[in-house]
C-alpha cells in the first residue's frame, strides 16, 4: 500500500477488453518476478506495462469510447470527481480503457471512492446497446423539491397543498422499473429519474362536519413516478411508471390540520368522508418539440401527452413559450452538472408561460376508486368536466446548477357546479 500523499496512475478498462488466458499469464509472470525477487514495486510496474500493452495492441471486445458521446459521458463522470473535493491531474480515454492520474491525500479511503463513484455514475452504462442504436447516458444529477399551496390566492379549497422530490442521478437507470419505459430515438441522451409526489383535496368549505353532496370530495394520494427523459437537439420524450397510494393512509388529514394548526386557519373537519385506500397503479407519456425559436431569448414548444391509470386517465395538447435569457430547453433538464456546463449560460432568467388543454377519461380524486363500496362519497361520472384548460405562468431564476422558480397555475372547473381555482408554487433546483 502505498503512502498518503502520493500520485497515482489508475487505468480502468471495459469488461470482456482483456482474454481470461492473457490475465492469468500475465499474473503467472508477476508472481514469477516476484519469486525471483524483482522488488514489489517494479514488478507491479512491469505488470502494469504488459497489461496496458495487450489493451492497446489487440484490442478485442467493446469498444465503446469510441463512440464521441460515450467517451464525453466518462469523461464528465471523471471531472465531477474533482467536484468532490479529490485532486485529477489529467486523464486520458481510449476505445476500450482509460486511464487517470490523482493526487491521494489519505490512499486507502479515497482510492475505495474513486472506484466507487466511478462505478456508481457508470452502473446505468452497463452492457450498452450496440453502436448503431446507441443513446448516451447523461452525466447530470439533480436533486428538486417544490411546494405548491393556494394559501397566495386565500381560497382553501379543492387543490390546497401538494409537494414533489425529485432525484434524478445515472444509476437509477439499473432499477427494474426503467425496462419498462422505451429510450426515445437513437442518439437522444438519456436521464433516468425517481419523483415523489403528494397532493390534498378539499371541498369549498372545510369547516363542514358532513358531506357536501354536489361539491369535490376530499381525497389524498402520494405515488413515486419512475420516469426516464430521451432528448435531441429539439424534441424530448418523457416515459413514466407510476405506483402508490390514494386514501387516508397517505396521512393527509394529519398533515393539513398540522398546517392549519400552526398557521390559526380553520380546521378541516371532514376528512374522514375522503376517498377510500386504493393502489395507484399507472403510466404517462409526454412528447415536446420546438415550435420556433431565437436562440437563448425565445422558444416556443408544442406538447401532447397522455395517462393511462387508476389514478388520472387523460390526453391533452399544450404549448409552453419561454422568454428571457436561457439555454436551450433541449440542453438539459434546466440546470446541468459541473462537468457539463463549459457551453451553457452561467446565469438563466426568464419568464415561461404554459396553456394545456385536457380529455378526462377518469379522475380517482372525484370519482372515487376502481374498488368498488370503498368510498363513502364521490361524484357521478356525467358530473366530471370531461375537457378542461390548464394555464400556469413561471419566473425562473438560474446560476450554474442552482436554479429557483415560482409559478401561479389556473385551472377550468373540473365538475358541474364547481368553480375556477388557482395556486402557486416554489421549487428549488440542485445540480450535483
């Protein structure tokens, strides 16, 4: 082992680059050098030269650094490494290996990190498609959080409160669920991610100690959404899993009276009319493309998405127009990691407004359940608004991979007899 405060020269090479024969001569002759008493070190070395001279002279098995985007993906992968806090003097990537030269302060424990976050930021790499059909993986990680509350507008009613957490990070593209969501078309990078997210829904009047036949039912649900992004230069392609919870269980009556507790706002007192426990079992596409643009000061994009769920079954078509000055909405997920931002804008300021409009097919929150004598009230399927208009309007705020927003969202009446509503909400963007 060698002493704190040395230099050392890793290489790392993809599986299958090296014959199993070639490896175990190789170490024979190692072990011979040793025996016959080469000092450790330079035998390690002269090991290390004949096994980075197969790699280069027969090159056998993947060779996916060849691949430009690939390579730019280890490559990112290798500079945040320097993000957290270890010291890389330089690198070099070929075909099929890679080598890295960094500073060790304390040996043991970073080396183990260096091959750890490695590892971790290239698991979702693993076994990749063939050339021809490739789609490089993107190196950014993103942690997200949002609160959304009509507390702005003082309604208290229908939407009140909802909240999201979003991570998305390279090594979530292992997890099972990301079979099931298709890569987009070849050459489109990809993100792989987990959100989870909790909404509340109250009637007009929550002070009410009974039902009130004809309004909205009170009803909850949290749900992670596995999802997976394939982006081109410009059109996206968002896929998403999602599985959780509707009904009491989720907490919410605990929740809202909390707040409200704290807040000496009116205490609700008809949540134990909300709709019944029920699994959230469902799936969401949505595809975006650019309408037109003026580079970093205009965009405007054209969007159709649909869900199919027990949860929220819809199809709608939308348009989002961005202005200020911004990167591409193609470019990255809004803000990107250090490694991948020498080309982007450092500072990000717009204004964004979006108009969607909706086909219901099925709303859990209102018509209750697919369980059937699970719910002690919902509404009539023929008093769902079938087509509804969703608008929202954003200030964004962006510096390297810090961005912040605030947005106000209206929404059409969902029911007959019901009315318009509106809420805004604060998110917060980490780039890691």
């Amino acid at each position: 082992m060698l002493p704190p405060g040395e230099t050392v020269f890793l290489t790392f090479r993809l599986h299958g680059t090296v014959p199993a024969a070639t490896v175990r001569e190789l170490r024979a002759e190692l072990r011979q050098a040793q025996e016959t008493g080469t000092g450790h070190r330079r035998a390690q070395k002269q090991f290390f030269a004949r096994f980075d001279a197969v790699l280069d002279r027969r090159p056998i098995g993947p060779q996916y650094f060849d691949n430009e985007k690939m390579a730019e993906v280890l490559a990112g992968e290798i500079m945040m490494l320097e993000e957290t806090g270890f010291v890389v003097h330089g690198f070099a990537i070929l075909p099929n290996h890679a080598h890295l030269v960094r500073y060790y302060a304390r040996l043991a424990m970073q080396l183990f990190s260096t091959l750890y976050l490695l590892s971790i930021g290239h698991l979702a790499q693993a076994a990749p498609a063939p050339s021809d059909s490739l789609r490089p993986l993107s190196p950014d990680r993103l942690l997200s959080y949002t609160y959304a509350n009509d507390l702005y507008f003082r309604t208290d009613y229908y939407f009140t409160q909802g909240m999201t957490l979003t991570l998305v990070h390279p090594a979530l593209g292992l997890l099972p669920t990301q079979r099931l969501l298709p890569g987009g078309p070849r050459g489109s990078t990809q993100y792989h991610g987990i959100t989870l997210r909790y909404d509340g829904f109250t009637p007009l009047r929550i002070q009410d100690d009974f039902i009130r036949v004809g309004d909205r039912p009170y009803a909850a649900y949290i749900y992670a959404s596995f999802f997976r992004v394939s982006s081109q230069a410009t059109q996206r392609l968002t896929t998403a899993l999602e599985l959780g919870l509707l009904g009491p269980a989720t907490g919410a009556e605990e929740f809202q009276t909390a707040i409200h507790r704290r807040t000496n706002n009116p205490t609700p007192r008809g949540w134990r009319y909300q709709i019944g426990n029920a699994p959230v079992i469902g799936y969401r596409a949505l595809y975006e493309r650019q309408l037109f643009s003026v580079p970093g000061h205009v965009e405007m994009l054209g969007q159709a998405e649909s869900s199919l769920s027990t949860l929220y079954t819809y199809a709608g078509l939308g348009l989002r127009l961005r202005t200020g000055f911004f990167n591409s909405y193609f470019a990255n997920l809004g803000v990107a990691s250090r490694g991948q931002r020498s080309s982007l804008r450092r500072w990000q300021c717009y204004a964004q407004a979006t108009l969607e409009s909706r086909f219901i097919g099925y709303d859990a929150t209102l018509q209750g359940s697919l369980w059937p004598g699970n719910d002690l009230y919902t509404l009539a399927a023929g008093a769902v608004r079938r087509a509804m208009l969703r608008g929202a309007g954003s200030l964004i705020l962006a510096h390297n991979g810090f961005q912040i927003s605030a947005t106000a969202t209206w929404l059409t009446p969902e029911f007959a007899g019901g009315r318009s509503h509106a809420w805004n909400q604060l998110g917060i963007t980490k780039a890691f």
